[in-house]
C-alpha cells in the first residue's frame, strides 16, 4: 500500500500554514478526504498507519488530523496520545466500530470529536472548518503579540515576557514590574462597535468583581481599565503557576483524598462569591486553575451575575450547557445561587468518577439527559463513592432548585456534619 502522500490543495493555500492530515489504512477513506477537502481550498496529507503518520508531524505542523482508531501496530489513541505535546493541533478519532470507553477517552484527552463512520460530508466540513477558525484566532493572536506588548508598557510600565494564553475573547500575557510577575489579560478589539462596548462592560465588570473580593481561591486582581494610548481594555491577576483542573484531571490519576481536598476549596471559593451576591454560572472544570500543591483558584467570571446589575446576556454568553442547570434552559437571566450548586455537582462528578453526570451523543441530547434523566452515566462508579460524597452530590444535582442546596452555606454545613473535611480518612 502506498505510504506518505503530501498534496498541496490550492496555490492559495501553498503557503498556508494550516494543513490537514488524515491517518487511515483504507486508501477509500483517506482519497475521500483528500478529494473532498482539497475541492475546498485545504492543505491536505495522507498517512497509511500511526508510524507514517509520526514521520510526518516530525517534518510539518498540522492544524487538525483525523484517524481511525483500529490500525496496525499502533491505534489512532496512541497516536493522539503522542502527540499531546503538540497543544495548537486537533484530533478527531474515526470509528466504524464505536466504543464509549473509547470516546470518553479521547474526549478527556482533548480530541476535537470521536466520529462514527460512515461519515457524512457535512460533519467533516464541520469540523475542518472549526479547527480553521481556532487556528485563525491563534494566528491572529501571535501577530497582535507586537500591540499588546506596546499596551502592556503604556501600562503602568509593565514588562511583557510571554503570550500564556489566547482566545476568541482576548489574549493574557505574562508580564513583570519591579521583578514581580503577573498575569494581564487584555480584550480583544471587536469589529462590531455595539458588540464591543457589550464586551467592554462585562470586561470591567469581571474586573471590578475580581478586585473586590479576596479569598484564597480566587484569583486576585490588582488593577483593571483602560489603557489611555491604545483605549485597551487590561486586567492585571496574580500570575498562578498550574493548570486547569480540566488538564489536571486528563494528565493525573488523583487520590481520593486530593479530589475532596480539591472539591473543597472549590466549595469555600463559590461561598466566597455568594456572600458577596455573585452568581458565577460558569462554573466547569477549565474555569478552575490548580497549582503544584493542590491549591485551588476560581477564574473567569466573565459571565457572571451581580445583584443589581443592569448588564444582561445574549445568547453567545450563556454558558457551558453540559454543567448548566436544567432551569437555566428556561430563562438563564432569573437563577439563582442553586444554579451555581448544580454546576458545582456537575463538575464535582466529574471529578470524582471521570464522567459527566447526564450527556449525550449531541447538545440535544445532552439537555435533555440534563432536564429530564434519572440516571447517572457510571453510576456504578458512582456508588463505589464514600457515602458522604454520594449524598452531597445527589442533593447538588437535583432537577428541582428549590431541592438543592439553597446555597453554598448550606452545603458547608452538610459537610461538617459529615466531617467531610477529615481527608486523610479517604486517603484510597
């Protein structure tokens, strides 16, 4: 069977650096992808097996690869797994025979999709197209790199080091003064000029939050506004060394009693935001920084919601719908601070079994396992839980709001009760 085939689609894209590579031993599905993709203006390589596919990301970047999971030697999970290093490429994993084990899998791992074949035409345009719109943000970021280290200077004379993040949102640089380091964030300028004074208020908003609450697991913000000369708006944090708790729980196996010392911390820092009459309602694994010594920090409240406040949402800010609670559905401006507690469970589940409490093979189906189903997904993994953690979090994720916990009071109650902080007892 022939091996390595390199095709440059288009001369538009002959110095394109988004390229994509498709890994298959079926030469059907591999000309299928070529065809296709390459009659829409994609850079598009070909691999027979794992090992083809590795010589080739050692020669050239790739923006997206699609493999199958069953080939010789090594499987399409492998090859995802070594290439993890690789943070800016996305995975789709292709199956004709498919497996939730497998999905779920690949899904911690960060894949970008786990798709059955047969495939349909639309959904492979789907996911190019997506992968080509992330990969245009990064681009976009990369040559602003120059702007915001001239708007980090006109900042209070902050010295830039490095770009640490980037999204659709913004971008967060690694910056210094007087040899301390932080962390600024800096909006990113919206074409829409009413979409962008939205993003501005929230901005400031989040800002303002953040500076008036200080709790040791959230992170703190010491300055935000607007920079004069370049009308940027800037955010200066702590700088927090770590990773998600997203990243965290795909890179590590957590002992029993870090992930309640985890969930803990998580607790106090929700409590912290609702004394304050904050509704956070983004509450998800990525909005969760972990430091090397397991201490917690509660970010992004972008989104959130203070009593009182005019500012209200559109539809583009609602929210991450696997963690959202089943009222926010219905209307999302009229929650409460239970809807915060359900998300808290969602995630707390995750935590402790590896698995979302209620999803689907789509969004649909995930709302709907949200709103209506009785069941957990690994419930037996669920019930191998310490009874205390079994407890708290089905009364957290109960449908009804006015069932939970009314708030994050009545949970640290529950807790004591339970002397749920005694860790070392759950140290399996």
């Amino acid at each position: 069977m022939k091996k390595t085939d390199i095709t440059d689609s288009s001369e538009i894209n002959e110095n394109s650096d988004f390229r994509v590579l498709v890994v298959d031993d079926e030469e059907s599905i591999t000309n299928l992808f070529k065809d296709l993709l390459s009659s829409k203006g994609y850079a598009v390589d070909t691999a027979v097996d794992a090992e083809d596919a590795l010589n080739l990301l050692g020669k050239r970047v790739y923006s997206i690869v699609f493999t199958d999971v069953n080939m010789p030697e090594k499987s399409g999970i492998e090859l995802q797994n070594l290439s993890l290093s690789k943070r800016n490429m996305d995975f789709v994993i292709m199956t004709g025979f498919p497996n939730v084990k497998d999905a779920v899998k690949v899904i911690k791992m960060g894949a970008l999709d786990y798709m059955q074949k047969p495939f349909k035409i639309k959904d492979i345009l789907e996911k190019v197209s997506e992968s080509y719109k992330k990969h245009t943000f990064r681009k976009k970021a990369e040559l602003n790199i120059k702007d915001t280290v001239t708007i980090s200077k006109s900042i209070l004379e902050y010295k830039t080091r490095k770009m640490i993040g980037s999204g659709n949102a913004g971008i967060v640089m690694l910056v210094e003064k007087e040899g301390l380091e932080y962390a600024m964030k800096i909006l990113r300028k919206e074409p829409n000029a009413e979409i962008q004074k939205k993003n501005i208020r929230r901005f400031l908003q989040e800002g303002r939050i953040l500076s008036e609450i200080n709790h040791p697991n959230i992170v703190k913000v010491f300055d935000y506004g607007i920079s004069d000369e370049q009308s940027a708006p800037y955010m200066i944090m702590e700088y927090i060394k770590g990773s998600t708790l997203k990243e965290y729980m795909n890179e590590f196996e957590i002992p029993m009693n870090n992930k309640i010392k985890i969930f803990l911390q998580i607790i106090e820092a929700l409590n912290a935001i609702h004394k304050a009459e904050i509704i956070h309602r983004d509450m998800k694994p990525a909005n969760i920084l972990i430091t090397e010594h397991l201490n917690v920090k509660l970010v992004d409240f972008g989104i959130a919601k203070v009593k009182y406040s005019s500012l209200t949402l559109t539809s583009d800010m609602f929210g991450s719908p696997a963690y959202m609670a089943p009222e926010c559905f219905n209307s999302f401006n009229d929650i409460n601070f239970n809807a915060d507690i359900f998300s808290l469970g969602v995630l707390g589940y995750e935590l402790f079994t590896g698995d979302l409490p209620f999803s689907g093979d789509s969004i649909f189906e995930t709302i709907y396992a949200i709103r209506k189903s009785k069941k957990y997904k690994n419930e037996k993994m669920f019930l191998q839980l310490p009874d205390c953690i079994q407890k708290i979090l089905t009364k957290m994720l109960i449908k009804n709001p006015e069932h939970r916990f009314g708030d994050t009071k009545e949970c640290l109650h529950f807790i004591k009760q339970n002397n749920l902080r005694n860790v070392d007892d759950f140290n399996i």
